[in-house]
C-alpha cells in the first residue's frame, strides 16, 4: 500500500471514529511517524521507470547492474540502488 493511501486510510478512521491520531495508528499497525513525512516523487520518476521497464523488455533477463550501466550509457545520471528499488 501507497504512503498516501495509508494516510487516507488512518485520516478515514480519524474522522469516522472520531479517534486521535496515535489511536488511529496503533489500531491500524502503523507508525505515527509516517502520518507525518509527506513524500516527494521526483520529477523524471515516470520517465525512469519507462525507460528501465522498455530496456528489461529488450534484454530479458538482465539484472539492474546491467541495466543501470545502460542507462548510464544513454545519458541517464542514476544510482544503482535508485534502479534496484524501481
């Protein structure tokens, strides 16, 4: 589940329960510390991910070493572990 979602999620049992924010989470099994970062995608993250889906559908089975080197050769400037966790 999405970090948003399980924001809607613990904002829903908030308003329908009429619960704090700490109850909302302890019942839900999730940390309060989450409630409270707001998550930034990065602007090319679409784009990233189109590119790595588009080159593992050209090469099959290559890993994200091979991958990222790829990348790296078409101009991208990514990190590994960036293209592990995509």
């Amino acid at each position: 589940m999405s970090p948003s979602r399980r924001r809607q999620c613990i904002d829903h049992v908030r308003q329908a329960l009429g619960v704090s924010e700490r109850r909302a989470c302890r019942t839900l099994g999730q940390h309060r510390s989450t409630q409270r970062k707001v998550t930034r995608g990065r602007p090319d993250e679409a784009r990233l991910t189109a590119d790595i889906i588009e080159l593992a559908r050209r090469y099959g089975r290559y890993g994200y070493r091979p991958i990222t080197a790829l990348l790296k050769q078409s101009g991208w400037q990514v990190n590994l572990k960036r293209v592990e966790r995509i």
